[in-house]
C-alpha cells in the first residue's frame, strides 16, 4: 500500500511542494520565508499548532527537516484552509519557475 500525504489529495500543491527540494540552497531561505509570511498574513494561528522537537537536528527524513524553520513552515501548511492553501500554490508556481 502507497502511503499518501497530507497534501497529496491536492495534486497542484504536491507537485510544488515535491519540486521544493530542487530550489537550490542559495534560494530555498527565500522561497521558505515567503511561504511562512503568506501565513503569517492569512492565518497565523496554524503556526501554534505544535511545536518543534527538540531533537530536530537528528531528523533526516525529509529535506526539510534538518532545519526547523523550514519543518515549521511546510507542517503547518497540513492546518491551512484551501484558500490559503490555494495562495500558496499560486505562489510556489511563480517562485519554482524562477529558479
């Protein structure tokens, strides 16, 4: 059985959350940011969902877990609405074809 992720049922998102880990490093600080102040804008209070693991810096699954802004940005986007979620697509489609 495949296990699928939160953001798989939105294939639009998937495939700009997936083509993420090809920004190059130079760029991927940037991009996270304006993901992060896009819900900061919309909706806040998804931020304060949960809160980071202590032992973060061991985590190598994905690539956005060695580091922890990164992992707070991208799981908090499992708590967004589908307008903010829509805004974020807009978004990473205009910044992952920049780079």
């Amino acid at each position: 059985m495949n296990k699928k992720r939160w953001y798989d049922k939105d294939k639009e998102l998937a495939k700009y959350l997936d083509n993420l880990v090809k920004i190059h490093p130079d760029n991927e600080l940037k991009v996270i940011n304006g993901l992060l102040e896009i819900i900061r804008q919309n909706n806040p209070d998804i931020l304060n969902k949960f809160t980071i693991p202590h032992d973060i810096e061991n985590w190598h699954k994905r690539w956005y877990d060695n580091n922890p802004i990164f992992w707070l940005t991208i799981n908090s986007l499992k708590y967004a609405d589908e307008k903010l979620l829509k805004k974020i697509s807009d978004y990473l489609e205009k910044e992952i074809a920049a780079y």
